[in-house]
C-alpha cells in the first residue's frame, strides 16, 4: 500500500482562527516601519519649521527693542546731542548676542528716515535673517527674509 501526498487547497472558513491571524500577522510586519520611513521626513521639515520660525520670530523682537534702545538713547537732552554714530552704536551692542540666527550671521543694518516733525526722532534697524532652511529657501527664491522695525520717539 502506497501513500500519495495531496495538496489541499485551505478553505480559511475552517482554518483555526490562530493560524489565520499568524497569516495576518506575518504580511503586516514591516508596514508600520515603511510607513514611519515615508513619514519622517515630512515630520522633521514640519519640526524644523517650526523651530526656525521661533527663532524668527525671537530675533524680530530682538530687533524691535534694539530700536528702541537707539531711539530712547537718541532723545535724551544732552548737550552736545547724541550723535547718529552713538545710537548705532548702542543699538549694535544690543544685538550683539542677542540674535539667533541659525547660519551665518547678518549685520544689523541703522539708518534714520527723515521726519516731517524735527522734534521727531526715527531710527530703523534692519536684519537678514539667515537660518538652515527658512532663510535659505527664501534667498534661493530671491527673496531673503529681511527683519525691520522703526521706532519712533519725540526728543526730549
């Protein structure tokens, strides 16, 4: 007497349901890692954002008082007046290690608009903000993100 071996075709209505789910189990093994793959990257540009527009945003309140800074130091009476040469200096120091730039860093540029009012005094301090991918990708587009704030004070 001779045995045949017969391949069976498994009918999963009655397969038991542990050697289903083992089947189950095995073609879903590396989904969630190819999903985490697919995935990461947009979480680290969205993360990155996120942290680089802070330090934007930071740096423009940086800005912002070191303006203020020139602009109350330049309205002062005192005899002879505070020169424009004294208010950027004054507003340099203020920035000095107070911007957080990611890349290389800016020099904060000071000028001074002309006012209708000669008891008015402006002062305008500008920056470059030039971070690893904010500021990069809006300079490769010709457009650097460039911080401003004016301050204006009425002399004393």
């Amino acid at each position: 007497m001779t045995h045949t071996l017969v391949d069976v075709p498994v009918d999963s209505e009655k397969c038991p349901s542990s050697t289903r789910n083992k089947r189950l189990q095995f073609g879903q093994q590396g989904t969630a890692t190819v999903e985490f793959g697919l995935l990461l990257p947009v979480l680290l540009l969205i993360v990155s954002g996120i942290i680089e527009f802070g330090f934007a945003l930071y740096d423009k309140a940086v800005i912002t008082n070191a303006s203020r800074e020139g602009a109350r130091a330049g309205i002062v009476l005192r005899v002879p007046a505070v020169t424009p040469a004294e208010i950027t200096t004054r507003v340099t120091q203020y920035t000095g290690t107070a911007l957080l730039g990611l890349g290389a860093p800016s020099l904060v540029t000071v000028d001074f608009p002309a006012q209708s009012n000669p008891a008015h005094l402006a002062v305008r301090v500008s920056y470059t903000f030039k971070g690893l991918a904010l500021g990069n990708l809006l300079s490769a587009i010709n457009t650097p993100l460039v911080l401003t704030s004016t301050t204006v004070m009425v002399r004393e």
